[in-house]
C-alpha cells in the first residue's frame, strides 16, 4: 500500500483531439503473435486487449508496416492493406469499451526489412549494412521515396477507417526507414534528402502532409524520436531541439522520446537489469522545454511511483511502459488502488521477451500468460487437492502461488533457511540485484495466498508418506555440473556456485574459469580486481571456454555491457580451448574447431593443438548444471500426480521453470 495516491499518474491529458484518460502508456513492442498477413490475430487481440483492461490509458500498437514488408520480427501488424481494416476495428472497438486509446507504430521498416528472405532486397537512404541481419541495403530512389510517402498517407488512412485514435510514426533509433533517413549515420545521401538536418528531415515532412491529407490534420500524430542517439557521428539532443518545433509546426502533436542506436547503442533501447531507471527522462525534459506539445518518456520507468515523479517534476507528459506491462498487464489498476506490492515486477532480464525474439513468440519470465492470456485465464480449481511443493526456488514459488490462489491447499518445503533457489546465487554478481524483487515479490505472494511454507525442510519419501498429499510438485533444481576431468577432485578446485554462494573463500591471485557462459562470465566479474585491496587481495581473472564465442546464452544488450565491463576488469578470455585435464597450477587445454550448422546446432571438435596455462592458483568450474531430482522416480506410484518442473526436470533457466510451473498450476 502506499499514502500518496498518484494523482499525475491518474489524470487525463490530451494528444490533439484524443484524449487519455491516464499517463500510462504501452510501448510499441514487436511480438511476432500477428497473422503473416499483419492482420490482427485472435492473439495480438487479446494480447492488447489485456493491457486495455488492465487499465493503460493508451495502448501504442508494435511496429506496424506500411509496405508488406516485414520489419525484424516477421509476424507484426500492419496497415499496407485494406484488408487488416476489418481485424484491427474489432480491435479498437475493445479497447474504446475499455476506455482506452490505441495508435498503431506505423512504419517502413526499410534497411531492417527481412524482404531479402524473399530475394528482394532491403531499402535504406543510402546502402548500409542492416543492422538485424548480416545483408546491406540499396539507396532509395526519389520515385520510391514519393511512392513510400503515399504509402504512409494511405496507412493513416486505414489507421482512421479501423477506428485507431492516431498514429505513431517511428523515427528513432538510426533504424527502419524514417529512423535511417533523419540520421546523418546512415543518410549519405546528396541529393535534396540529405546532407544537412532539413534535408535529412524532409521525408519526414512530406510524410506528415500526406498524412494530414488523406487521413485529416485533426489526426493526432505522434513521433518516436531519439533524443540523443549517443552514437558518435550521431544525432544528438541539441539538433532534436532544433527540429521539435519544425515538426510540431508540421503538424506532429506529441513526441515520443527514447534514445540510441542500433547496433552501437541498442543497450539504450533495450535496457538490461543494471541499467539506470528512467534513463531517457532528461531527454523527454529537454524536448520539453522547446515545444508546448505533450511528450512521453520511456525506458525503465517499472515503478508507477517514479512515473508519478516524472510527472510531477514535468520532465514528461505520458509514461511509456514497455516490459512492465508484459511483466503485469494490470500495473495501472493496481498502481491506482495502491496495490503496489501487487505488482508483478519486471526485472529487466530480457529472457522472454527480447532474446530470440526473431524466432519465436513473445513471452516474459515474470508472467507466462503473455500472449497466452485466454487459454492461461485463471480458473477455480474443479476440486481443490493437497499440493506439496518441493523446492523453493522461482518456479516451486509460482507453482504454488498459481495452485493457492486456485484454491488448493498448498505447502511449501525449501531446505535451504529461505526461498530463492539458484536466483539467489544470480543476484550476487554486480549489477544483478534487481533480481531480487523476482523472488520479494514471489515470496509475498505465497504467503498472501495462504501457502504454507516449510524452510530448512528436505523433503524425504517418508515425509511424503505423512502429508499424503493428492499432488507433488518437484522443483527441486540443479546444482554445478563436474565434468570427470583430470584433476577436478583438487582443492584449488571450486565451483561457481561455491563462490558466489560463500561456500568457499573468495578467491584471489590467479584465478581461471573454465566456462565462459552466463554463469562464468558473470563470475569473473564478481572476482575481478586486477589492481591491489588490502581486502581481498589482487584477483586477474581467465576465462576459458571452448567455443568460439562467450556469454552466448546471454540476452545481446546485456552481454555487451558485461563484455564491456570484463574488457575495463581486465579479464582475460581464451576461446576455442577445450580443457583436458587441471594441473596443480592451471589446466591442459586443446584446440578446438566449431562449426554451426544450418539448423544452429553447434558442432565442436578437438584439435590437435595441446597447450598449459599455468600460474593459477584456484581453478573455478562454471560448466554449466545439473538436475537434483532425487524424489519424483520415488512418489510415483504413492502420490496420484506427480510432476517435475525446471532444473530439476533439465537445467535450463528460470524462464522455462516458471513457465512450467505456471502450465503444472493450472492443470490440476
Ligand atoms: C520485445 C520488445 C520489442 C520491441 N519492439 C519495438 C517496436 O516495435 N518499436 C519500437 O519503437 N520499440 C520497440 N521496443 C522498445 C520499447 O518500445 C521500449 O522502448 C523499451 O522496451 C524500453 O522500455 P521498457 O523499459 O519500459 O521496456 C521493443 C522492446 C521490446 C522489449
């Protein structure tokens, strides 16, 4: 609960003619759940739907194409069709009988089309690389860009016959077409578009007019912009200073500012855990103070009390929420009764909702209804059954959460002192304590919904006997994996889990990970001080992994920054080294030769190259996990269901054990 209701947050403001009835706002996000025709499908339908009913005051529609070319995700709405008129009008009737705004992000997704999949190749302002997939684009000719206009135009058009409130163009980023056109890193062109800012901004231009005349002036437009792209050679805030108040008099009637670049800085715009909050808000503030026009923020804004002091301040108008709504559709309604610890957090892990998001579905490690949010409903459950939940870690957490609040009666049992699991291993490394609130918030709805909980119980098939319960859930987890090698019984051998969990001293000296994943990369940097501490000593780190690359399983925008890091840390990492045996101060290590194949499996054989590395003093295993499932083979055959979710089941990340546990929940 909090005492300060939130008023700014709740009050209505207008974006020309469409009127908000709050500040909160979904942000554009592309989710692959449209039909390949970009009509809106019976997902993408309930999928905004959801946010409608969770009480956002707009909802901002994901890159939306204007030309039948797809952007970066393939199956996204569009608006180059009279056809998605009928799909997206039963869409904006719902959401207007939620009292909602919706406007669609319509765009030309130019040097970052995926056209080439079908042997047409890309469009940009002049030939770049693209930056979603390895290919280069051709300039545009001025007859296109003239035909590209009227497609704009005609896609406004459709936005106003499917009953949207207004449109967001999208200019930002150095990326898709108007995003490349407005930006000097990607516009070389000579001619009358581009070269200085009002050439490179005169597509824009002609766009807003043939908006305004086919879908009308009183059409509210908003534009996406980076307010600084903070890449060098970029644009920077002074020059969105300077055009603002051009486009505002060309008839845009609210900006949408964010910041970056793709590829150098995509971290901006897809910012990880460990990033600041709110990181765009000074450029919002700067906009501001040129134009009379409303302008959002966006970035980071998870906690609906920063919103409100963004607001406050006036450093922005609108509240642009992106993962926080996938995380928790209902955040405006529960920010609106004060129910804030209601609130399911996003974490800013990147796992569901960005990672792989070319190749599959939308969802997000906090809430796997995402997408789902039909057939995942919650249900009461037919007959309410005693459910024993062994292991507390994310997803023995949500299992019970989801199976308490069905009406079963449930228990709990964690054999460490407190609930957590692994993620409490994965919040030790810097940067990653945002985590926690993954495991605060699981843990106080457990207890809210009425789950008892056992600490420091192991569960035994004895205590099974006793409670007799009608289901068992094993969520036991996993633990390191040791591979047999040579040498892996020494004592200056440890694990990764040893370390970040204390079992063990905190090393120092030289110091060599074998395993540069997540996990290994992750620890490196816990253990880095290349400089003298009176504390703990010196610690260089090496990192050995046997693929060509490291940190693979990692979400892109987070890796880098770690990468970045590790480089600062002077982390010293060895690829394509393939550990044979650990000697008394280091490891034998041979050659190895990946090969990916078209399927993406990866292929790793070893040479014939062998090589010490020696002058370590602790060797620490981050090979990777394993499952702990000592009890399911046990309770079959005793307990009618059995059911084994996350690690325990296969290691794999939290993001699949919540997602089981979430499916297990409700199956019973
Ligand atoms: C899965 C995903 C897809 C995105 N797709 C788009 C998009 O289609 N258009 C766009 O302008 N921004 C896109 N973004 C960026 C978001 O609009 C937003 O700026 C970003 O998520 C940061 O806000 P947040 O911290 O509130 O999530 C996407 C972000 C995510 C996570």
């Amino acid at each position: 609960m909090i005492d300060k209701p939130l008023t700014k947050l709740f009050s209505p403001i207008k974006i020309g003619t469409m009127e908000l009835k709050n500040r909160i706002a979904l942000a554009p996000m592309d989710t692959n759940y449209a039909n390949h025709d970009g009509t809106v499908s019976e997902q993408y339908h309930a999928y905004i739907e959801a946010r409608a009913k969770g009480g956002a005051g707009l909802l901002i529609l994901e890159v939306t194409s204007i030309d039948g070319k797809y952007p970066y995700v393939p199956n996204t709405v569009g608006m180059w069709d009279d056809k998605q008129i009928a799909p997206m009008r039963r869409l904006t009737d719902a959401i207007h009988a939620c009292g909602s705004r919706l406007i669609p992000q319509i765009s030309h997704p130019g040097p970052e089309s995926v056209c080439f999949l079908y042997n047409v190749q890309p469009v940009g302002p002049s030939p770049t690389m693209c930056f979603t997939y390895k290919t280069t684009c051709r300039e545009v000719s001025v007859e296109e860009i003239h035909h590209i206009v009227e497609q704009f135009g005609d896609a406004a058009r459709r936005a106003r016959e499917s009953g949207c409130d207004g449109i967001e163009l999208h200019s930002a980023h150095c990326y898709m077409l108007l995003g490349s056109f407005i930006s000097a890193l990607r516009n070389k062109r000579s001619d009358a578009y581009g070269g200085s800012i009002e050439s490179r901004l005169r597509i824009h231009l002609e766009v807003l007019k043939n908006i305004q005349a086919k879908a009308g002036r009183d059409f509210p437009i908003v534009m996406r912009l980076s307010g600084d792209e903070l890449t060098p050679g970029g644009r920077d805030i002074e020059e969105t200073k300077y055009i603002a108040p051009i486009l505002v008099e060309a008839g845009v009637h609210a900006f949408h500012i964010s910041s970056g670049t793709f590829p150098q800085m995509s971290w901006r715009i897809l910012p990880p855990h460990g990033t600041p909050m709110g990181l765009n808000v000074p450029y919002a503030a700067a906009v501001k103070e040129v134009v009379k026009v409303p302008v959002f923020t966006v970035g980071r804004i998870n906690d609906p009390r920063l919103a409100e002091s963004i607001l406050e301040r006036n450093q922005a108008d609108v509240i642009v929420m992106g993962r926080a709504l996938l995380a928790d559709p209902e955040l405006p309604n529960k920010a609106a009764k004060g129910q804030l610890d209601d609130i399911t957090p996003c974490i800013g892990c990147g796992l569901g909702c960005i990672a792989g998001r070319e190749t599959r579905m939308m969802t997000c490690l906090m809430n796997p209804s995402v997408g789902r949010e039909k057939e995942m409903a919650l249900t009461p459950a037919a007959k309410p059954k005693k459910v024993m939940v062994i292991g507390g870690g994310p997803g023995g957490l949500h299992a019970a959460m989801v199976a308490a609040k069905r009406g079963h009666e449930v228990t709990l049992y964690e054999k460490q002192d407190r609930v957590g699991g692994q993620f409490n291993l994965a919040v030790i490394p810097p940067g990653k304590q945002e985590l926690t609130k993954a495991t605060q918030f699981l843990a106080h709805q457990v207890a809210k919904a009425g789950v008892k909980v056992h600490l420091n119980s192991e569960v035994t098939p004895a205590t099974v006997d006793k409670e007799k319960p009608d289901v068992a859930i094993v969520a036991t987890g996993g633990e390191a994996l040791i591979l047999n090698i040579p040498g892996v019984k020494e004592r200056h051998v440890v694990t990764a889990h040893d370390v970040l969990s204390g079992k063990v001293r905190r090393p120092y000296g030289d110091v060599l990970i074998i395993g540069g994943g997540m996990v290994g990369l992750e620890t490196a940097e816990f253990l880095a001080n290349p400089g003298h501490n009176p504390i703990v000593g010196r610690t260089s780190v090496t990192v050995i992994e046997m693929l060509g690359n490291v940190g693979m399983d990692m979400v892109p925008e987070g890796r880098t920054l770690l990468m970045e890091r590790l480089h600062e840390a002077q982390v010293r990492i060895l690829t394509n080294r393939k550990v044979r045996e650990i000697l008394k101060d280091g490891v034998l290590v041979v050659d190895t030769i990946v090969e990916t194949k078209p399927d993406r499996t990866v292929v790793c054989k070893e040479g014939d190259k062998e090589e010490a590395i020696r002058g370590m003093k602790t060797i620490v295993l981050a090979m990777g996990a394993k499952s702990v499932d000592v009890l399911s083979a046990e309770l079959k055959g005793k307990v009618p269901e059995v059911y084994v979710i996350g690690d325990a089941k296969k290691p794999r990340k939290a993001l699949e054990a919540i997602a089981e546990a979430a499916e297990v929940a409700r199956k019973i």
